[in-house]
C-alpha cells in the first residue's frame, strides 16, 4: 500500500472520535441535549426567582441538539432585568453552556376600563373593573388599585375597554367643595387631633387647600387626601 493511501485510511479510521455532538459522521451519531431537559431546568431556575403569580416564556432551545448529552445536572444562572433575562445552562461534564432568553410577566390587579368611556365622561362603578396586567404595561406610570378611588372621576380622554386608568387619563374626583365645612386632622409627632374648619377652595386628592378656622379666623392650608383633610405638623 502506497504512503498516500496509508495516511487516507488512518485519517478515516479516526473520523468518529472527532464527531460534533448530534452530528453524524462516518456513520456514527453522537446524542445531543434533551431539549425538555434544558427548558424544565430553565424554568425552574426562573421561577425560583420571579414573583408569585407571573408567568415564564422561554426563547429558543434548539441550539440544546448540538450539545453533547450531559453526564450530570444541568445548572442554571440567571442574568438581566425583568421582563428580559437569559438564562446560562451549564454542563460540567463534557464542559459546555446554552445560553436561552427568558421572559418574566409579571401581573398585577389594576382598576381598567369595564367598557368604552368617551372623554369629559364622570366615572361610575360601571365604568370600572379590576383586572391583572402584565406590570411592564403600565411601568412608570401611577395606576390604581381600588375601583372606589375614582368614582366621580372625570375622564380626560377616550378609554377603551381594558385600558388601564392612570393619573394622566382622569381627573380626580372633587372631595372638598368651596365653602363647605370639612373635618381636619392635624397630626404632630404620635400626637392626632381634629377640628372644623371652612374651606376656601376647591379640592381633589392630592390638592393642597386653604382652609380657615371659624373660632379663631385663622387661616392655614393642608391636603386632601383619599381618607380626608390632613394637616401633618414638623
């Protein structure tokens, strides 16, 4: 046998020893990852981590077909910022990592629009409903938790069915007409008390008002709250 032929067949005689995982060659297929495998590992990592009641999607897994089967556990590490994460599945026999991104939704029970409300419109119950969405739907902005809060609310613009109701999309109700006599409760340090007194503007929650004292004429402001008048002294 020639030299040349010689080197040919021994390179041959060694192709299956070089064989990518889960490729077949000279004949020879080498098993690659259960994909299952990979993505139960992954979503018990996330949910270990993600708060109660949010829900877990999972990118790609295919890439698991080129990874030799693992000998032992997978482990997991999570990386990122919710609602996008990667999660790092790692085998330590033979040595290799997966890499899989990861999407946490989280929910959460906000007050939305029961049905179409059209702007200028004074919201009644009927108007409203609590309903859980995703919170990165709403992230940055002030939603409501209590459908009570906003009764008599004037919406500032159009509301579709299932619209979360921000500050932005409503003006509060009003709680303190002009005129009216309203309890206030003054609070300094651990110590509380009320008295009477007239208020001299109009007030929604949130408002800072003037309001006046009839026995003594004095007049001070304080703010309207969702539980009434307060006035909070240093």
């Amino acid at each position: 046998m020639s030299l040349r032929r010689t080197a040919l067949a021994a390179a041959v005689a060694l192709l299956p020893s070089l064989a990518l995982p889960g490729v077949a060659v000279a004949g020879v297929a080498v098993a690659g990852e259960s994909a299952d495998e990979v993505s139960a590992a992954v979503r018990q990592a996330a949910q270990s981590l993600a708060p109660t009641g949010a829900s877990i999607s999972l990118g790609p897994v295919t890439g698991a077909q080129y990874m030799q089967n693992c000998g032992t556990a997978l482990t997991v590490s999570m990386s990122g910022n919710a609602p996008y994460e990667q999660a790092a599945v790692r085998c330590p026999a033979p040595n290799w990592t997966l890499y899989v991104t990861v999407t946490v939704a989280q929910s959460e029970n906000v007050v939305v629009a029961a049905r179409p409300v059209a702007a200028g419109h004074a919201l009644t119950a009927d108007d409203l409903k609590l309903a859980p969405l995703p919170v990165q739907q709403f992230a940055g902005r002030q939603v409501y938790f209590d459908p009570a809060q906003l009764i008599g609310a004037q919406a500032n613009m159009s509301l579709a069915t299932g619209m979360p109701v921000t500050t932005d999309s409503v003006q509060a109700p009003v709680v303190v007409k002009a005129g009216q006599t309203v309890t206030v409760n003054v609070v300094s340090g651990g110590v509380q008390l009320s008295l009477d007194a007239t208020a001299e503007q109009t007030g929604r929650i949130g408002d800072t008002i003037l309001l006046t004292n009839p026995g003594t004429g004095r007049r001070f402001s304080a703010q309207v709250t969702a539980s009434g008048v307060e006035l909070v002294l240093q």
